[in-house]
C-alpha cells in the first residue's frame, strides 16, 4: 500500500511540473514528508493477519517472505496436549501472531493473537474491547468454549466465519456456560476480548 502512495505521490509531482507549476525542492538537511519508514502491519480481520490473506506453506521462508518486518521463528506448541510445530510473528521481543498448521502440517490453517499491540476490524485490542461494543453483524454466531480453564465463547458471522473474536466472562460468574444461549445476558456484555482468530481459506 505505501508504494502505491509514494508512487501517487510522484505521479502528482510530474503533473503539477507539466503544468508549469515550479516545486520548491527541499533544503539541505530537509527530509521529504512523503518518505517514511515502512509500518509493521499488527492487524488481523477477515482479510488476514500481519499481511497474511492466503494458506501460505508452514515453513520459515514463505512466511517470512510473507511477513518482513516480524522476527520470524519455529516454536513447539499443543494443543489438547497433541504436540505441533507452530511458527510465531514477534516485534520487540514480543509475540504479536502465532501461525497454527492444518492437519497434515504442510499449510497454515489458522492465525491466532493474544497480544495487546495486534489490531481488530475496528481497531480493537484484547483485554479492554468488550463484546457490548462489537458489530452486532461479525458477532452473529458464537459458541461456548472454554478459555485457559475458565468459561468463555467464541463469535464469528457464521459458523464456518473466517475471523473470530473470542471472549472470557468475568471473574465469579458461576452460572450457566454452555450453550451459548444459557450465559446470562449481563454477563454476556462485561465479557473481555482475549484472542483473535483468523481462518485460512482452504487449500
């Protein structure tokens, strides 16, 4: 996307030359405003993750091919204790998205987010976006899953949705958890964001 601006950028400056319209070249020690360094993309949605849209190859080159900017690494994960190889996308240290493989460990099936400095569809972050304030629409369907051992449910626009906001209910909530349905409506809306998902199109 910067190229395509920078490129607009310079297309403008060659038609405001053609029409006789001088441009003051900057000073010595200036630097040109539409130079700047390349932004990390810590966004996840429907489209993709960290600039991920597609089942990209679960190997080290492609997905740093995919993702430049992120320090890129292979890490042991599980899940229901069955061990994988998951590969993680970190900045600063820290993890922002972990890529989880597809059955037979060859593609990427799903990016997932637990970080604070990844971004949602409307900007949202886990631990402060609340489900009260999302789009009634994305959050159309949603299922009761448990999140590290306490009650919580996860939504989507439909069952087989792409991207998914998943939720925990507060603390001492002790009510009813599955389905979805039997969770109390209060509780439903004080319930944090605590991971983002994001569901590779099948190959």
């Amino acid at each position: 996307m910067k190229r395509i601006i920078l490129a607009s950028v310079a297309a403008l400056g060659l038609a405001l030359a053609a029409c006789g319209q001088q441009q003051q070249a900057p000073t010595s020690g200036e630097e040109s405003s539409s130079v700047t360094a390349p932004t990390i993309n810590t966004n996840i949605g429907p489209d993709g993750a960290a600039g991920i849209s597609t089942a990209l190859s679960m190997d080290l080159m492609s997905v740093r091919a995919a993702a430049p900017l992120y320090d890129v690494a292979l890490v042991e994960d599980q899940i229901e204790g069955q061990p994988f190889m998951a590969i993680t996308l970190s900045t600063g240290g820290q993890e922002v998205f972990r890529l989880l493989p597809n059955a037979d460990g060859r593609h990427v099936h799903a990016i997932v987010t637990n970080s604070v400095r990844a971004k949602g569809p409307t900007q949202e972050s886990v631990s402060s976006a609340r489900f009260a304030v999302a789009p009634p629409e994305q959050v159309e369907f949603c299922l009761s899953e448990f999140v590290d051992g306490a009650a919580g449910f996860a939504c989507s626009t439909a069952e087989d949705g792409n991207f998914w906001r998943v939720y925990k209910v507060p603390e001492g909530y002790d009510g009813p958890s599955d389905p979805f349905d039997a969770i109390d409506p209060d509780v439903l809306h004080d319930s944090v964001l605590v991971e983002m998902r994001w569901i590779a199109p099948r190959i």
